[in-house]
C-alpha cells in the first residue's frame, strides 16, 4: 500500500519543503495552537499542516491519508520568513513557561538571551515592531521573577547554579524591561486583549501554492531586508531644526551610549548630521566632541586598534575643534561640564559658555591607538610606511593643544601633553629628524595644492587622508625642540612624569653621542636608585637609556663605562623583555593569558627597536678587552675577580668544544677574536672582529674600527706584557712599537702605567730606550710550589694544635697555667693539670687526628 511519506520521497525538491513545512508546524503546534485531533482524510481540509499535527504517535500518523487521491490533492502553507520568525519567538516563549513551572532559572536564563535574538530577528522586516507576545512574556517573567525572589523557602532549596542564574536574571531583567516600560503597563491595564495572538498589524498574506510550483521559497529567501527608518530629524528641513532640537537629540546619544543593543555606527551618522545642522559654534563644538567620543567607541577593546580611517576622522574633528576654539576665545572646554542640561535657547554671542570636553584625554588615545597600530602592522610592508606618515599630522595636533592649554594657562595638562611629544622625539636621530621635516613640508604643500583645486569629494573610510595643517612650524634643531619641551615638563609636570621626561633626554643626548651630558643627567636625577619602585612602562624607558648609554659610551672609546652600562642588561639574559622588543617563553616559565596580553601591549613598534645583534656585540668585545689582559695578570689566582660572569661562561662552553668552526653570529666572532688575542694575534683579532654585520648600523662606522684596532693593539701589548715579561732581562721599546704597530708615544704611555700601577715589574732605560725587568715575578711552577708549602704548612699548625689540646702541650705557652679556663666541658676552672687530669677528658666528641711528628 502506497503512503503519504514514499510518495514524498519522489522528489527532492519536495522533500525539502516537506520538510521545512513540518518543522514549522511542528513549532507552531508547540506553541499551543489547538489541534482538532480528527483522523478525518477529507481533501477539503483548509491546510496541510492539520493533517500532519493531528496525528499523534503510533501507525495512524503514516496511515492517514494514505490514498493517493489524497496524496495528489494535498496542500500545504508557505509561510514567509517572517511569519516563521514569529511563530519561533512565540515557541520560544511557550518553551520558557515551561521552564518557569519547574522553577529551571538556568534554562531561563539560556532562553531569554535566545528570546532577544529572535526579537532582532523579527524587527528586521518592515512593518514588525514589539510582538505582544513578547511584551507578555517580559510581564509574566518579571511577576514571576518578583514571587520567587519574595519566597525564602524556595531560594534555600536551589542549587548554587540555579541561585546564580536567578540573580543574573533578576539584574538583566532590571535592566532590560525599562525599554518596554510603556508596553507593559498597557498589558497591565488590559490583558484579556492579549489573550489570543492577533495577526501583525502589517497584513500577513498567505500564498497557498501547488506542490508542483517551484521558487516560491526562494522568493521569500532573495527578499532584502528594509531599509531601517530614518530619524525624524533627517528628513526635516535643516532651516526648519531649532538649537533646542539639536540639544535634545544630543542628550539622547549620550544617554544611549554605552548600553546593550545601541547602533554605534547610527550614533556616529546622526552625529555627523547634527555638526552640519548645529546652531551656533558652542553647540557645534560638543557635536564634535560627542562625535570624537563615539568613533572613539567602535572600536572599544583595548586589545585591537582602531582603523586607520577612523583614527584619521579623529584628527580631522579634533583639529576643527581646535580651530573652533582659536577663533571663539568665549568658548571654555571643561571635563566637568554637564552634557544633560537642557538648554533651550542659543547662547548670546559672546558670551562665555562652558562645554564639554578634554582635548588631553583625546590626544593621548589617540597616540595610544597610533601606537598600537605599529604594534600590530608588519614592519616589512607598505603599510607601516605608510602608517608612520601619520606621524607629522599628530605631532601638529598634540603642538596645537599644547598652544591651546598654554593660551589658557591650564599648567596641570600641559605637561602631559608635552610628554606625548617629547615620546615622538626623544629617539629620532638627526637624519631622521630631517626626513620627517621634508615630510611635514611636502603634505603642507600637497595641501595647499588640495585647497587650490577645491575638490570635494566624498571619500571612503578606506581612502580618508588628513594633511598637516598649513600654520604648523616644526624646528629646525632636534636639541633644540627636545629642550625646550623638557623644560616646560620640569616647570610644571609631577613626579613620574620628569622622570620620564629625564629619561627621554637622557636617551636623546645618549644617541647622539654626547655620553658625558646623558651621564651627568642620570648622576643627578639619582634615578637609579629609584627606578625600582615606578611602573613598568618606566622602567623600560630606563632600559632603554642606559643601553643608549652604553653605546654612547662604547662609540667614544670609553670600554669599562660600556660595559658597565651593558653587563647587566645582557647578562640577565632577559634583554628581549627588559627592552621590550620581544617576548620569550622560558622553560619553566609559565605566564597567563592576561599577563601575555599586557606584555604585548608593552612591545616596542619596529622603528624604535634597538638592536640586539648590535648591544651583544659591543658588551662581548668591551669583556674581551677588560677581561683578556685580566686573565693574562694572574692565570693561577683563584680569587681574582670576574668582571664578565657571562664571557667566563660563553668562553668555557667554547673551550670544551672537540671542534670549533667558522664563525657565524656574534658569539662565534668574538670568541675567535677572544682566542687571537690571548696568543697575541690582533691583527687576525680585529679582522674577526670588523667582519660582523652589524657594524653597518652604527654611524661613522668606520671611525668606530679604527676605534677598536686601537683597543685590541694596546690590550694585546699589555697581555704580550703579562704573560711573556718574566721570559726577558730587557725588551726593547721598538720592538713593541713594531710589533703591535702603535706609536712610540703610545707604548711609552701603557708601559709606564702599568709600571706605576705595579703590574709590571721593570724600569724604563733611556739611553738604550729599553725596558729593564727587575725578575720579580716567578714561574708557574714556583707559584705552584709556593701555594703548596703554604697549604702544607697551615695544616700542619692545625694538626700540631689539635695534638697539643689533647695531650697538654699548652701548657708552657701558658703563662698563668689557665689555658683551658671556660673550656666547654673541661673542669670549668681547674687547671690542666687537675684532679680530673687532662682537660680534654671532659671534651665529647673529640676528632681522632694524626701527630704527623710520630
């Protein structure tokens, strides 16, 4: 016998819609829509939908029906998609009754946030507003809400999980039913009107198709979706808006801001209709202002960036805003303003008005988005050249504020401002001052050309550009501009901000070699001592300055200050994280993800990197010089001191090695350099040494070799010194000229001081210009034999001792015969030779040693 589901499985497309049809009756059975449940297989029935909902368990539901007249004559409803979007939130809201009967807060709690996201879905069809059987659903939920929160017997019996969901439900409800507050209270006055769903007010027109007719459900898919109506204030008039209907329209953002389900996006368009309607330039200057605020808001994780073109629509405002001020003085801009007083008539003109606002607080998210961006762009791209152009345009705004707060005389901001200038500044060389410069100079005059050709055209967000304004100056001397915003910080900042400020131009001065200016700076700001206790963001900057410090230092020919500077950044071996320009997951280090996040958001952009390569490079050479000649001194001396624990410990791993091969990173080339210069090699020492790369990223590259040849001749003269000086009887002063290829004067020089300093032992011959060695150094061998008698002889003094304790031999030592007076244990104050015999009897514990006399 043929049946009603083989004969749908004749065709797919059929299938399918079979298929979708049931599903919604089935949702729309669950909803509590009455079933006649008759078996009745008339084909006068109204739908399809009724046969197959009447039907309950068991073989009569595939029974029904099952003739084939019946199977061709059957119809079915296609519904539209937003009358199924209705019949969802309906099933969903009989699905929550059901919840709220077993008292099941959890599932409440689930689908309630399913609830509003068909609400959503339902209000994007045209003529849908707020279902009434949602609004009944918010009645009923918060009447029960209200009765179980009153019943105490009930609370005590929840579970812990339940009792969480009933609190969060009981604040999401507290702030959700406010926006139905008026719909509600009109099903509180009539519910009898809600009993049964009424159809929408739009008509709902039911297309009855045959099985057989195809597209019909792509038509209702392929249907767009309305267009959102446009705010009332959009289609008036611009003559006809009065100052009273933008401050309205104004408060009613503000108050929106910040709440769930608010269109950010909307809010910014209103916005930027509202600055072209605004009566009156204080009025406009808080439309710029609340518009600043809200681009600033569609991007509100701290952890991503905002668009480029949206940072770029910030500048633009914020420099109108500027511009606003400069020619309306009366304007004053005060954080503390209220944005929700109603004003209802426009300001007389000229007359003072105070509006809100914070160009600080603008400028500062602003250089933190900026920032954030060279974090996240790939350094190797167009796009971060691209994106460090904007550089210029931000320095003219944050120069612009800066005149604005000193205009004002608002000396509390005005540093912080000044700050976030010196930051742009502090690191750029001379060349890269200058090219900045150019920059500024040529986006001037591709905007003044702009401005000839007066072209306006809408831009897309990808494509907004932002030129520097035409009334910006940028000085001429880098030291000069540094100067005299660090003076204004020192006037008037607080505490961390001059340390900052100190640090910043310590680093300047570093880079550009003045090494004893950034050295006194740091001397007198005492900031070393203190550096401990400050946030983290400071003590990077530290880091930084005194690696800067120690390169200036290295660059001037001053080794120990170098490495004094360096030893302890590099021999932390964390000096990716202290510089901030990188992070390294250690083996037994383990770091949650918030603390991940923040150190990411500390990670330095690429352009202000300092190079690594470079910093392990001069502090290795500056050990070698310091550390080669020391080891050379006293080769035997175990307690000498080590002045570089990390190239003791990179040059032993090197000394185990079976088999060294050709150098390859920094390491390898000073530790070649390093073995050279022990057996006296500086030529093949500073030919090791000037084939590294990273010479090519310091300037006058070449000064700084011929720097470091000098370093290597007169180390390794004075290791020649150390270890041969005792093999002559005289040494002849051009001979060492020659042979380390340095100036008489030179050698002259360093011998004589390590003859003051008594490291070398000999007399200078002036007639025969030769140095004569007096022979007071011994040889290996005598030191060996000397540090051997001295060991013996200590412990034979200790053995002779322990043997007289036991044996009275003290006792002629003792003038007064009371040597074991006090002794622990020994007859308190009997003398040796006691009734109790000898002292050490009463001693416990005693260590049998040997009479190497016997």
């Amino acid at each position: 016998m043929s049946s009603k589901f083989w004969a749908a499985s004749s065709d797919d497309e059929d299938e399918e819609k079979t298929a979708s049809g049931s599903e919604d009756e089935s949702s729309s059975s669950s909803s509590g829509s009455s079933s006649s449940g008759s078996d009745s297989d008339s084909d006068s029935s109204s739908s399809g939908s009724d046969s197959s909902s009447e039907g309950g368990d068991g073989p009569a539901r595939f029974l029904a029906g099952s003739s084939d007249s019946d199977s061709d004559d059957e119809r079915r409803v296609v519904k539209s998609a937003k009358d199924k979007s209705l019949s969802d939130l309906a099933a969903c809201c009989d699905e929550m009754r059901n919840k709220m009967k077993i008292n099941d807060w959890s599932s409440i709690q689930t689908l309630f946030d399913e609830l509003n996201k068909r609400l959503d879905k339902c209000q994007k069809y045209q003529g849908v507003g707020v279902p009434r059987s949602y609004v009944r659903m918010l009645v009923e939920l918060e009447d029960f809400l209200t009765e179980t929160l009153a019943n105490k017997d009930v609370k005590k019996k929840m579970s812990k999980t339940n009792a969480q969901a009933l609190n969060t439900m009981r604040q999401r409800v507290k702030k959700h039913t406010p926006t139905y507050a008026e719909l509600m209270a009109k099903h509180r006055e009539n519910p009898e009107s809600t009993e049964e769903e009424p159809e929408d007010e739009s008509s709902e027109e039911e297309s009855e198709e045959e099985e057989g007719e195809e597209g019909s459900d792509d038509e209702f898919r392929k249907q767009p979706q309305a267009a959102k109506k446009k705010d009332k204030l959009m289609t008036m008039d611009p003559k006809e808006i009065t100052y009273e209907m933008v401050n309205k329209k104004l408060r009613e953002i503000v108050m929106s801001r910040g709440r769930r389900g608010t269109d950010k996006q909307e809010q910014v368009e209103m916005l930027q209709y509202l600055t072209t309607v605004a009566r009156g330039q204080a009025q406009r200057f808080e439309v710029l202002a609340q518009l600043v605020s809200s681009l600033f808001d569609l991007n509100p994780s701290m952890a991503s960036h905002l668009k480029v073109s949206l940072w770029r629509k910030c500048v633009i405002n914020l420099l109108e805003m500027l511009r606003v001020l400069q020619e309306n003085p009366h304007i004053k801009v005060d954080e503390a303003a209220d944005m929700m007083e109603e004003r209802n008539e426009e300001p007389a003109e000229g007359a003072e008005v105070r509006v809100w606002g914070n160009m600080v607080a603008f400028v500062e998210r602003l250089d933190d988005e900026m920032f954030k961006s060279l974090q996240v762009i790939d350094p190797h791209t167009h796009e971060y050249m691209a994106r460090l152009k904007d550089e210029p345009v931000f320095l003219a705004l944050a120069q612009k504020v800066a005149d604005y707060l000193t205009r004002v005389e608002d000396m509390k901001n005005l540093p912080k401002v000044t700050l976030r200038l010196v930051e742009h500044f502090y690191y750029k060389t001379e060349a890269v001052y200058d090219a900045m410069r150019k920059l500024t100079l040529a986006q001037q005059q591709e905007a003044a050309a702009a401005a000839e050709e007066e072209e306006t055209t809408d831009e897309p967000d990808e494509q907004v550009t932002v030129k520097v304004p035409a009334d910006y100056v940028m000085g001429d001397n880098c030291h000069a501009v540094m100067q005299s915003l660090v003076i204004t910080i020192f006037r008037h900042g607080d505490e961390r901000t001059k340390a900052r400020a100190m640090l910043c131009q310590i680093y300047h001065k570093a880079i550009h070699g003045d090494f004893y200016g950034a050295r006194d700076l740091l001397l007198m700001s005492h900031l070393q001592d203190s550096i401990q206790h400050m946030d983290i963001s400071t003590q990077i900057l530290y880091n930084r300055a005194m690696a800067q410090l120690g390169l200036a230092a290295f660059r001037n020919g001053l080794v120990p200050e170098a490495h004094a500077c360096l030893n302890e950044l590099y021999g932390s071996g964390h000096i990716k994280e202290l510089l901030a320009q990188g992070l390294s997951m250690g083996k037994y280090q383990e770091k949650t993800p918030e603390q991940e996040l923040m150190e990411k958001r500390r990670q330095m952009p690429f352009h202000m990197h300092i190079s690594l390569e470079l910093l392990e490079a001069v502090c290795l050479i500056c050990a070698m010089l310091l550390e080669v000649p020391s080891m050379a001194a006293s080769p035997l001396n175990p307690k000498k001191r080590i002045i570089s624990k990390s190239f003791h410990r990179i040059l032993d791993s090197y000394a185990r090695q079976m088999f060294t091969g050709p150098p390859e990173n920094v390491r390898d080339h000073v530790m070649a350099a390093t073995r050279a210069l022990m057996r006296g090699q500086w030529r093949k020492a500073h030919t090791t040494l000037a084939g590294l790369p990273v010479w090519n990223l310091v300037p006058q590259k070449e000064a700084v070799l011929e720097m470091v040849r000098g370093k290597l001749q007169a180390e390794a003269l004075r290791t020649y010194l150390f270890i041969f000086a005792s093999q002559y009887s005289s040494l002849s002063l051009d001979q060492l000229c020659t042979m380390f290829d340095l100036p008489e004067k030179k050698v002259y020089s360093i011998v004589s001081k390590m003859m003051i300093a008594e490291e070398l032992h000999g007399s200078w011959d002036q007639p025969t210009r030769t140095i004569v060695m007096h022979n007071m150094d011994v040889s290996r061998m005598q030191q060996l034999a000397l540090q051997f008698a001295d060991k013996a002889a200590v412990l034979v003094d200790l053995n002779e001792r322990a043997l007289a304790y036991r044996t009275g031999g003290l006792r002629d030592n003792d003038e007064e015969g009371a040597g074991g007076r006090g002794r622990r244990g020994g007859g308190g104050d009997r003398n040796w030779e006691g009734e109790e015999g000898q002292g050490g009897r009463g001693s416990r514990g005693g260590v049998k040693l040997v009479d190497l006399n016997e």
